[in-house]
C-alpha cells in the first residue's frame, strides 16, 4: 500500500482521512518542513519512499522533478469554493482506483470526477 506525504498547502484532514483508510501518511508540517522549498519537500518524499500529495503545480514540472525517478507526486486541483470534506472525499475515491503501479514514477493530476496521469 502506498505511502503518502502531504504538502502544507493541503488541508491536515486530508493525512487523517487517508489515513483512516489504511494508509501511512506523513504531513510535512509534523516534520518541521513548513515553508521549505520544493526541492527539500520532494527529497523528503524520496527519503520516505512516498507519494507526495500536493496542490503546488511546480511539481509537475519534469525538469525540475523527472518522471520515473520518484515514488510518485499526486497534484490536486479543485476548486477553492469546494469544502474540505468534499475535496477530501473525491480524493480518496479516485485515489482508491489506483494501483502501486498508477503512482510510483508518474505525475497524477487529479480534479473534479477525473483523472489524468502522466506516465514516467
């Protein structure tokens, strides 16, 4: 089962709703990595061999973060008028129909009632 890191710009419900699924979840302002640059958060998620869970779409950016050379970065992208609880709800659903396989290398964007993903 994946291992998640969830980047400050998340809501802290989304670690515990994840984690009531059954998943490991670290969020990255219980490791004294708030305000710390992409690159230390990423280097984080590689440390803890973890799918990183963010809304900061500069991690998509295969320059600066290559595909097939990481554990996988989920970016979300939903509305800011959307609720947490709902946010927090279509994440889970669509990341529940996903394989080890769908994450580890490859840049998921995930919004409203789809899925798209960005093989490695």
């Amino acid at each position: 089962m994946a291992v998640f890191v969830i980047d400050e710009d998340m809501p802290r419900s989304t670690g515990r709703v994840l984690a009531g699924r059954g998943y490991a979840v670290k969020d990255i302002r219980d490791f004294e990595l708030r305000g710390a640059d992409d690159h230390a958060i990423y280097q984080f998620a590689q440390e803890n061999r973890a799918v990183l869970i963010t809304g900061d779409l500069g991690f998509g950016n295969p320059l600066r973060f290559p595909l097939g050379r990481h554990f996988g970065i989920v970016i979300v992208r939903f509305p800011n008028e959307m609720s947490t609880a709902e946010l927090n709800r279509q994440l889970v659903d669509r990341l529940t129909g996903l394989s080890e396989g769908d994450f580890e290398g490859h840049v998921i964007i995930v919004e409203p009632g789809r899925v798209r993903i960005r093989r490695g």
